[in-house]
C-alpha cells in the first residue's frame, strides 16, 4: 500500500515532520532531503548510473543547504521542494519520503 500522509508540518528553516495515516512520525532535516533528491541530475551526480537508491540521510549533513524556500504539493501523491541553493527540480513522492525516514524503527527495520 502506498504510504499517505495524515499531517504534513513544514518548517522553512529547519525541515518537514510527517505524520502518517498509520500512525508513523518521520522527520525530515533540509540537508538531508536536498541530499536524496531524486531528480536526474542529483541522481547522476551520486550514482553514475546506477539504479537510485535513497541515500542515508544520517551521512549527509555536511552537505547542507540552508533553508527551503517553498514546499507545495504535487497532486496528492507527492511533495516538491524549492531550496535555497536555487535547485528545485526534485519531487518527492509520499512512497520515497517514507523510504527515508531515519528513526530507529525503519532503520533496523531494513
Ligand atoms: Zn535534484
Ligand atoms: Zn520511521
């Protein structure tokens, strides 16, 4: 089944909480969700080809962008993010951002 979110709780300066319809919190900081953008040019970037796969966001601070500059909705299956590194070609499907959740549930869980 396709995860859907039940809350959505956007922070411009430090990143998105998610509640979902199961009951599951996941929290989402800025670097983490500009480093696992999964538009082509990101992907080609870290993965050279190779098949996407989420990247762990625990590893990626020292990566950070800053801030988002605007979170909408695509449709009703999907979030896009605009950065305040000016990139804003990444959409993040509800399925791939509960594939990122880092709390200590999905990550032993994998
Ligand atoms: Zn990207
Ligand atoms: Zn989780």
């Amino acid at each position: 089944m396709t995860p859907a979110p039940a809350n959505v709780d956007v922070s411009l300066s430090q990143g998105v909480a998610i509640r979902w319809r199961d009951g599951h919190e996941s929290h989402y900081a800025i670097a983490a969700l500009r480093a696992a953008c999964p538009c082509a040019t990101c992907q080609d970037l870290h993965g050279e080809g190779r098949a996407p796969e989420p990247a762990n966001p625990l590893h990626l601070f020292q990566a950070a962008p800053n801030r988002l500059l605007e979170v909408k909705p695509v449709g009703r299956y999907a979030l896009h993010f605009r950065f305040s590194d000016g990139h804003e070609t990444g959409i993040f499907t509800w399925e791939y951002l509960r594939s990122l959740c880092a709390c200590d549930a999905c990550r032993s869980g994998r």
